[in-house]
C-alpha cells in the first residue's frame, strides 16, 4: 500500500476556532488528503495566545468531512480520565462513521502544561500512568468488563456501550525505547524528532523485534517546505505536512491544504 498523506494541524491563533479547521478539514477532503489531526495542548509558550480545544474540533471535522481519518494527535493520556476519555472517543469514533484514531502520548511539560495546573511533572510516572490508562481505556472501548483498581486509576465492575473499534496510535521520540515498546502493543507509532528518512530504517528494525500486529501504521510528520519524495516508501505507512504552531496564517494554511499532498 502506498504510504498515505495526512495534515498535523495546531489549532491555535488564526485557527483556533472550531468552525474554521472544520472548513479546513473539508477543503482537505476535497484536495486529495487522506486525514486530518489536531495537536492537543492547555498551553504552547508565550508565542500562541489562542488555542481551540482538539475534541470539539474533531467533531466539526467528523461533521465535515466523509472520508478523511480524524483524531487528536496527540492526547496526554495522564492528564486525563481514562473513562471519560473513552467516552469521548467512542462518540467521535460513531459521529465519524468509523475514521476515528486516537493518539496518545505521555505529553510534555516544557512550558508547565502539567505543573501549572497541578497534574503530574515527571516524565517516568505520566509514563506508568499511561500504561494503566490505557488498559482501562482499550477494555472499555472494546465493551469489556472492566474491574480495575490501579496506582491512579480505578474502574469498578463497568462495562461501556458501544464498543467501538478505535485505531490507537502512541507517540515517542525517536530514539527512546519505551514508547516503541508500548506502540508496538497497539495500532501505530508517531515518531518525532526524526533527523532523516534514514532514520527510518532503525525505527523499523527496531519495531520488528517487537512484532507489532500486521497492518500497524508508522507515522512521521514534515514542514510544508520539505520534500516529502525522500520519505515515501521507507516504512512509513502516514506522512504528514505540519501547519503551526506559530505565527499561523489562515491564508497560508489555505494555500498549503488546497495544493494537496
């Protein structure tokens, strides 16, 4: 299969309103792409002011748009409720007809995302705390019986309806370990802060010592000034064009969605 081309869109200062990343989202369709992700941030540093929350986005997306994947990319899984997460993602996932992905990752406090409101600062627990919310998360979505107390989490004797059927994809630096290990558990892998397309190849050596399920998707995302053709056929399954986060122009963004991928 053809790598396939998707945007990682920040909805944040000219686009931080719903309506228009749902205008986007169907401008996108329409050029040839085949998704549409929203970051998931509080907070991005002194340079962005406005920021639209990525849930109801996603809904304007779903809304908009009948083909194009959709989904937060990425959600910091320990700053949330597991359970009203996968309420969340099961409404998105039947709004959407099925084109619902949810991306996960430990999130980062680089500008006090987590320590400015309270949630936890270290790195090492939002990684245990992601890996106990997502055997709660992934039981309740597939409408298992979930009865779970945990180090930060608990669930007793509840079982979710629908279920649904929820591609999950775990985000991770490249290089580190550990969120290898866990995507390869699950459905895809984000990788950031790849220097190459060459860099492909340890990523893909590296996941098949994990045996990850037939049909897993690796992901990378690029500048829209970058040449993409060094990327394709490398072992990502999704390459996608970045619009943000700063100094974000609707006209821009117009430009780069409407030339297609």
């Amino acid at each position: 299969m053809s790598t396939r081309r998707g945007l990682f869109v920040a909805p944040f200062d000219a686009l931080a309103d719903p309506a228009v990343v749902g205008d986007l989202a169907a401008a996108a369709e329409e050029a040839g792409w085949d998704g549409f992700f929203v970051w998931d941030h509080l907070q991005y540093g002194e340079r962005v002011s406005d920021i639209a929350d990525p849930w109801i986005c996603c809904a304007a997306i779903a809304l908009r748009t009948e083909r194009l994947l959709l989904g937060p990319m990425v959600t910091p899984l320990p700053r949330r409720r597991p359970q009203v997460l996968a309420r969340q993602a099961a409404s998105l996932a039947v709004l959407s007809g099925g084109r619902f992905v949810l991306g996960l990752g430990i999130g980062d406090d680089w500008v006090g995302e987590f320590s400015g409101f309270g949630d936890e600062p270290d790195p090492k627990v939002r990684g245990r705390m992601l890996d106990e919310g997502l055997e709660v998360l992934t039981t309740l979505l597939a409408g298992g019986a979930v009865d779970h107390v945990g180090e930060h989490y608990a669930a007793r004797d509840v079982r979710f309806r629908p279920a649904v059927d929820v591609p999950i994809w775990l985000a991770g630096r490249f290089g580190n370990g550990a969120p290898m290990r866990r995507a390869a558990r699950h459905d895809g892998f984000f990788v950031i802060g790849l220097d190459g397309p060459d860099d492909l190849d340890t990523v893909s050596a590296g996941l098949a010592a994990h045996d990850p399920a037939p049909g897993f998707d690796v992901v990378v995302d690029l500048q829209p000034d970058q040449d993409v053709a060094p990327w394709l056929d490398r072992g990502a399954s999704w390459v996608l064009t970045r619009i943000g986060p700063y100094d974000l122009d609707l006209a821009e963004a117009r430009r780069i969605i409407d030339a297609g991928p």
